[in-house]
C-alpha cells in the first residue's frame, strides 16, 4: 500500500495540474474552452480503446447501451450500460462506469443484477505534432459492487493503468493501447498480473459517419483466464453536435475468447457545468 506521504505528494501533483489547466482555460474566451457556450461531444463508444482526447472542459458526458454477448456452449449474456465523462481540465477528464443490469443465462435458467462499478482518470501528456502522435495515461479501479454469489465478482479491488497512444492520419484516426491490470484473487490474497493490447481505427465515411475497426487481447491472468484475442467493428453516427449513435459487433480469434457481442449504444453531452455555475443567469432549471 503506498505511504501517506505518497498519497499526499501524488494528491498536490494532481491538483497542482488542475489549476494550471483551469488558470488558462480562463483567460480564453467565451467560444472556446473550460467555460464555452458551445458543446460538443466526444466519445470512445463502440471501440475498447481510449483515446487521448478527453472530453470537452466542463462538460459532462452521458453514455448508455445494451449488449449481447454469445460466450458458447450455449451461455449468453445480457448487458445494459451506464457511463459518465466529465472534463475536468483541458487536459484530463473523469469517468465511471457499470452495468444497470448484468444477466447471465443458459437454456436452462439465468442469473441477473448489476455489476461492478468503475472509475478512473485520463490524463493527455503531450499534443499530437504532424510526424510525433500523442500520449496519455489512464488509471481505473474496479470497485466491487456486484455480489460475489453465483461468480457475478470477485469481491475484490482490481486496478488498471493504461498507456495511450493516438494519432490522427490521412483519412484515418488510429488509437493504441497497453493495459497493465491487476486483478485481486477471489477467496484468496494477493493479485493476478497481465497485459491487455488494443489497436482500433476510426475512417470517417461521410460527415457524420464513420467506421471503426480493430481488435484487442489479453494474456493469460492465470489457469482459469487464458490468453485470448477478439476482432470488432463498429459504426457511429453523429446526430448533432451533442449526440453520437453506435453500433458494433465483435467476433472471438482464439479459443478462450467470448464467441461473438452485439451491440450498439450512444453518448450525449449534456451541458457544460462550469458555465451553468459561472453565468447563473443562463441557467433552464
């Protein structure tokens, strides 16, 4: 467990950032930055990988959709999903995310509730140059908030830190990820170690349309979580400047990975909340 020490040195770095960040988003104007008028959505939504953009300063970012995922040997699994992006500074944002409801079933009976919760924080190092692309870390916890009866958790904290590579080229985005992961052992102590690769790229077919393609994969965790790979492709379509649709499907590589996963999803940025309580007298509620 780190030192207190640690935990205060780490905690005055990061709020150190954001008040670097916030300072200068201040002294932009009214059209752009931390406290703008003007909204507009980002999102990671269908693909596994995280960019190193982050969402609009001050604006905060709703996420839903449902899932189908066909594991085999006549297993499937039910997925409704909830997320929040809030961009905290220019140059970081915050995140959670968990299953409203999480079932899984057989032809003979189903089990259902909701799933672990997560949260986390991305940070972009550096701006992408024409020849250089950009950096970024992300960290997550799994929080346990789904009942371990049943295998629906492991009741324990896992912990994930992402490194972030994305690069915008002709005609196409690409986002590169590693994943090292952490994963507490159930009924036991001590954690499980491996590494997570994702490769997905964005190639936008019309204005408001594009398509994604990629895939990702992880190594063995231990005896019981082999090493497997899956391939996915997907297409999002932007409504307006604040909603965003998606649709993807993944199909399974290797033998340890899920069959196949249906999907599809949106993400709408809601409002910014900087600008709600710095001009009171542009508020609708």
């Amino acid at each position: 467990m780190p030192s207190l020490r640690a935990i205060r040195a780490l905690s005055l770095a990061a709020l150190l950032v954001i008040s670097v960040d916030l300072g200068r988003a201040q002294e932009e104007s009214d059209t752009v930055g931390c406290f703008s008028r003007n909204v507009t959505v980002s999102t990671d939504r269908p693909t596994y990988s995280n960019a190193t953009q982050t969402a609009q300063c001050g604006v905060m970012e709703v996420m839903g959709g449902m899932d189908r995922v066909w594991v085999g040997r006549g297993l499937h699994q039910d997925d409704v999903v909830q997320a929040l992006q809030f961009g905290l500074t220019p140059s970081m944002d915050l995140h959670y995310s968990g299953n409203l409801y999480f079932g899984d079933g057989t032809h003979s009976g189903s089990l259902s509730g909701v799933s672990d919760s997560y949260a986390g924080v991305r940070y972009r190092l550096t701006q992408q140059t024409h020849s250089v692309p950009s950096f970024g870390l992300f960290y997550t916890v799994k929080v346990p908030t789904a009942s371990p009866l049943f295998g629906m958790s492991t009741g324990r904290y896992d912990h994930f830190l992402s490194f972030l590579v994305s690069k915008d080229l002709p005609k196409v985005h690409l986002d590169f990820n590693v994943t090292e992961q952490m994963e507490g052992r159930p009924g036991a102590a001590g954690h499980d170690y491996n590494d997570a690769y994702v490769l997905f790229a964005t190639v936008p077919l019309s204005k408001r349309l594009s398509l994604l393609g990629g895939g990702y994969g992880f190594r063995a965790l231990n005896a019981a979580a082999p090493a497997y790979a899956v391939t996915s492709v997907g297409f999002d379509y932007q409504v307006n400047q604040r909603l965003i649709l998606d649709v993807s499907i993944d199909e399974g590589v290797t033998s340890g990975a899920p069959r196949k996963r249906l999907g599809f999803g949106f993400t709408y940025a809601y409002a910014n909340a900087y600008r709600i309580f710095s001009h009171p007298q542009e508020r609708t509620w």
